[in-house]
C-alpha cells in the first residue's frame, strides 16, 4: 500500500475513534444527569431527616382528640389532652413513632386534587418536637382505594406524598394505639396478694407470708401452696396484653353492652402500694375473646380466652403436690406405722447422728446413712393424686397408715391415710381433710416407704444387722352409733 493510502486510512480511523470518544462522552454525560435526576427525586421524596433520639416531645390531634406526650427517665407520659380521661400510654408505640419519622420517604407523589380528595382537609396531625427546638410535623390523610398508600404532606409544601399503607395506618391510629397495652401496670415482684371471686363465691384469696410463701387465706387457711405454680400464673397476667382496646367508660348502660353492668368474675392483685381489680362478664371457653374491666380506669378491653384459666380455676389446683412436707433439717423423729409395720427414725441434728429405732445409724456406712435420708424423704414426700372438690369422707375415720413428725421445736404434725379402696387412701394432716387423696404406690412403688424401709434392711444385713421392725399396733375400730346408744343407756339403766 502506498504511503498516501496508508494516511488516508490512518485519517480515517483517527476520525471514527474521535466520533466514539464522543459518542461515550455523551451517553457518560446522560447517564450522569439521569442518575443525578434520579437521587434528586429520592431527596425530594424524602420527608424528614432528623435523630430519633432528639424527639423528647409528641403531639397528635385525631378524631378522638388531642394529645401531648414527654418523654423523660425512659418513660412517655400523656401530660396534657381535651380527651376527656386519663390513660397510660403506649411507649413502644410512640418510640415507633419517633423512629418512624425520623427518616420518613415517600413511594410517590400526587397532583391535580384538592387536599379533600386526599383526606387531607381534616387530617391526623403528628409532631414531633427535638431536644434541639426543632419540630417536625406530617398530615396524615386517607388511605388510596387500593390501599396501596396513605396520602401524606407537610406543611407548607403543596406536594401530596404515598406513603406506605401499613405506615401510615399505624401513624394514623387513634387511642386504641396510643393506650397501654398491658392490662395491668403492676411488677409480679410486687404483687404479695392474688384473689379470684365468682359471684359471690370465693375461689382463692391469696396472700405471701413475711418469707415470702404464698399462703390461703379463703376459702380455707392453712392449706400449703404451690409457690411455683402461683408465680407462674401471677408472671402470665402482668404480661397479659388487651387484644383491643374498646374504649373508656364508667356508664352503666355503655358497660351493658358488654355484659360488665353485672359483672361474674372478679379478680383482685395487689401490692404494698395499690390494689387493683379486674372485672369480667359470664363466658363461654369457647369465645375467642372476652371482655375486661377495670372500674378504677374506666377502661374496657378484650383478651384471648386462651389466656383466662385462671378465672375459672380455684384453689384446689393452686395446692402443693406433696401432702405434708417437713424439711429433714426441721425433725428431730419421724414416727411411722404403715400397714402391720411400726418404726421410728431419730435425728440428732446437733451431734449429727441418727437412728433406725435402737439401731445407730452414725457408725454405719454412708450407703445406709443415705438410705436413712431416702426413707425419711419417700415420707415427706407423699403427693396427692387429687384434690376432690366434694369428698365424702368417713364419720369415723380409722387411719391405715400414720406418720408423726417431732420438730425440732416440739411441735408435732401428723399424717394420716385412712384407706377408701386397695389402690386409694384419703389424706388427714393434723385431723383435717381436705379432699386430697393418696395411691397405695407412695408406699410401695419405686419410691414408696415400705420400698426403702426393704432397702435399708437389706444393707444392714450386709453388715451383720439383722432388723426386723416392730408389729404396728392397731386403734381399736369406732363403736357404730347404735352400739354407742345402746351401750350409755345400759350404763344409765
């Protein structure tokens, strides 16, 4: 190729490289103006950019009033309203709140109506006042016909924003989201009494003692709870949480809409500082919510009556599994007669020795000690199967079995089981029944009495003891009462 040709073609490509040069330059040039028009709507969508944790202020005017809100000690406080009672507040949900509009966005903008069309005439009104002096506050309209948005501005600016529905539903909530949600506002450490009536009839009337134990109070006394079980029933209720709020109300006739003008079921919790009581109305179990009341508020709610066992329980459910229970470091002598058999176990807490009737146990191997300690738990053990509402107990009762504690005091206890059947006994502590029942397997299953008692013979054998407990002496039976009539009358004649 000829040199002329060669810088006609050289000329050539220099030309065509110079026309993509510019071509790049000006689709580069473009792209960067659409990316700039692009963050410029994402900007002009953006509603508010402020630090959450300045907001120490809330204002909301709705269709149930107006409210202002302070924060201070962690706390929200409705410190001023035309809403005609007063009401804890629902701080996590004006946290949400503060959070929220903190850095609101809009999805999109709206033109070409008049504010009416968007709801916007009468809106929510929600401020939000910082620390700093500034405030911030969005109009809160109507929800689009898709509901897909809610319409939004601020004001000063003409612009109608869509927000997201789920946002601006919550934003435009009246009290239902500003109320407490929690039933009561009350710490279960320091609850020290718990009460359940139906009517008129009391089902448990409970109250902690100065160590701390629960304790019946009504319908019965000195009846040993289940500590645990309480606590755990008290723990559920103050987590107990209103399903809806319905409204605030001392009107007889309002409350008759809900059937809390005769109220069933009356519960009562309270501390050192206050006492409060929730009502309710007769329902049915199968009801997916039932109605409460607090009298001293005004306010009316739902619950799940999933969550309301406790309404229609009473204190038999509310009672130690374990019959009798003495601590082994609180006896000094377990005396026991079960079946034909009679023993007595003997502690020395001071000396630190025990023992098996005339046998000293001290010596002994600590296999036999622990099967001493064994034995002496499968007494103080003795659960209940039952708990009869109703029992029908004996005129004259003969007990089968009977364990006799000596405290280290003096004081003595005693269990009695008088049998009802070969499998059953009822329970008698200290001469009183109280409808508990006992299976014959407390004294002779895996870990019964007489099991033990087998046991411990077993390994002093091992080393040379031979034991044999003595015979049990049996109460004579009860004359009948026509034996005991015709017996006074002949001593009369």
């Amino acid at each position: 190729m000829s040199s002329k040709k060669m810088l006609i073609v050289l000329g050539a490509m220099i030309a065509l490289l110079g026309l993509a040069a510019g071509g790049y330059a000006l689709v580069d040039h473009k792209k960067t103006q659409e990316e700039s028009s692009a963050a410029e709507e994402i900007n002009s969508l953006k509603l508010f950019n402020f630090d959450q944790n300045s907001v120490n202020a809330i204002e909301i005017t709705n269709p149930d009033g107006h409210f202002s809100m302070n924060y201070a000690g962690g706390e929200w406080t409705l410190t001023d309203t035309d809403y005609p009672h007063q009401f804890p507040v629902n701080s996590y949900y004006l946290n949400s709140i503060a959070t929220t509009m903190s850095e609101l966005t809009a999805l999109q903008k709206f033109t070409g109506k008049d504010a009416a069309s968007y709801g916007l005439d009468n809106p929510v009104t929600i401020t939000c006042n910082t620390s700093v002096g500034n405030s911030y506050t969005l109009l809160v309209g109507k929800p689009s016909a898709t509901k897909e948005y809610y319409y939004v501005s601020v004001p000063g600016d003409d612009t109608v924003y869509g927000i997201k529905y789920d946002t601006g539903t919550a934003l435009s909530g009246g009290i239902s989201f500003l109320h407490d949600p929690y039933v009561l506002h009350v710490r279960d450490a320091d609850i020290n009494r718990f009460a359940m009536k139906h009517n008129d009839e009391v089902a448990y009337d409970l109250f902690t003692d100065d160590a701390g134990q629960w304790q019946l109070q009504a319908p019965l006394t000195d009846v040993r709870m289940n500590t645990v079980q309480v606590s755990t029933i008290i723990t559920d209720l103050v987590r107990l949480q209103y399903e809806s709020f319905v409204t605030i109300t001392k009107d007889k006739q309002e409350l008759a809409k809900y059937g809390l003008d005769k109220p069933a079921y009356f519960l009562t919790v309270g501390t050192d500082a206050q006492t409060v009581t929730l009502e309710f109305p007769d329902y049915d179990t199968n009801d997916g919510v039932v109605y409460v009341y607090e009298p001293e508020s005004g306010t009316v709610g739902t619950i799940s009556s999933r969550e309301t066992a406790y309404l229609q329980g009473s204190w038999h459910q509310l009672v130690d599994e374990t019959v009798l229970r003495i601590p082994y470091a609180d006896a000094k002598e377990l005396d026991v007669t079960v079946d034909d058999k009679h023993f007595v176990l003997s502690i020395d807490h001071e000396k630190e020795r025990t023992r098996l009737d005339d046998i000293d146990m001290t010596a002994l191997d600590s296999e036999s000690n622990k099967l001493f300690e064994y034995l002496y738990a499968s007494v103080s053990e003795i659960s209940h199967e039952e708990i009869k509402k109703e029992p029908e107990l004996p005129e004259n009762p003969v007990p089968a079995c009977t364990f006799r504690y000596t405290l280290n005091d003096g004081t003595q206890r005693v269990l009695e089981l008088v049998q009802i059947d070969d499998v059953t006994y009822w329970a008698y502590v200290d001469g009183r029944c109280i409808g508990q029942t006992v299976r014959r397997n407390a004294l002779s299953g895996t870990s019964g009495v007489l099991t033990f008692l087998e046991k411990l013979t077993d390994a002093l054998e091992d080393q040379g003891i031979t034991y044999t407990p003595a015979a049990a002496e049996r109460p004579a039976e009860p004359a009948s009462a026509e034996e005991s009539t015709e017996d006074t009358t002949a001593e009369t004649e």
